[in-house]
C-alpha cells in the first residue's frame, strides 16, 4: 500500500513495482533496488505517458532555513529511480512556500540527505534517476553532493522533466 512498505520488503538489489496512484509519502532507500513507476521508459515529458504514480511529501517542510523536507531520500548506492512523477505541491499540507505561484511545501524531490542541502551526505554512486516528472519544489528536483575530492561516480540523471522549481539538478 506504500512505496516504503515496498523497499523495506525488497531484497537488496531487487526491483519494486509502483502502481498508478497517489502516494503522500517521505521515503528513505536504504539499500541498492530499482524502483519503476508505471512511466519507466517514458520520457519525464512524454506526451504519451499513462497514469502517474505521483509522489507527494507527507511534510510541510519547504526551507526553515536550516532544513528541507526531501521526498526521497538516497543512502546507498546502486539505485534505479525510472518513471514517477514528484510533486512538492501537496494541498492538504496548507501553507509552504510560494514557488511560480504554486504553494510548495518541500525542498527537493530526490537527495542523498534527508535535510537537502543542509544535511550530511550519503556517499553514492551508481546512481540512475531518469523518466520523471519533477515539479513544484522550492530547490532542487535533484540534489546529490559527496565529498570533495572522493571518488563516487557513475550517476545518471536522464530523461527528466523539471517544472517550478530553483534548479532541475544540483551536484557537487
């Protein structure tokens, strides 16, 4: 009933299926898997893509001026994120912040933090976000950052449309 029953549930390296639907959720992913969305393989603005499973933040966190609310939160490597659409606008939250006229209520969709860019940082690689719709946030769609000077490569960020937000993808 839940994308985070779903990674608790899957063995590592294993692939959770998302149906179509809305799910009000701030998920953590502990472990290398593939998640897939009804759109895998479509093309974030595919005129053609079916029904959504639409990720909403469970929190009214947009920026406290330490802290962002992170939809989903990275803290391994070896993730597959393909065909789900992130929306940081989630009406039954009321105020957050106000973003190209859009009440938004979280900072990024997808982060190795759970504080965006306020936070420590899982050290990642093998990294693949791709075939999302990414909207309505008040930073980052993406936001990845690890050490200077570390070795942590291999992201791939793919085939995604960004809409509303301060920057699509941030990396450091």
């Amino acid at each position: 009933a839940t994308i985070q029953g779903g990674i608790i549930a899957v063995a590592s390296g294993g692939t959770v299926n998302v149906a179509a639907g809305t799910y009000v959720e701030n998920d953590t992913i502990p472990k290398a898997m593939t998640l897939l969305g009804p759109n895998a393989g479509k093309a974030g603005c595919d005129p053609t893509r079916t029904a959504e499973a639409i990720v909403l933040p469970a929190t009214n966190q947009p920026n406290d001026g330490s802290a962002s609310c992170v939809v989903f939160e990275l803290q391994t490597s070896g993730i597959t994120i393909d065909g789900f659409q992130f929306d940081g606008h989630n009406p039954t939250l009321g105020a957050g912040y106000s973003m190209g006229g859009v009440n938004v209520n979280a900072g990024f969709a997808i982060a190795n933090s759970a504080e965006g860019d306020a936070g420590s940082f899982a050290q990642i690689d093998h990294i693949t976000i791709q075939n999302n719709h990414i909207r309505n946030f008040a930073w980052q769609g993406i936001y990845l950052e690890v050490d200077f000077d570390s070795n942590h490569s291999w992201n791939y960020i793919r085939n995604n449309c960004f809409e509303n937000m301060w920057e699509g993808v941030q990396t450091y």
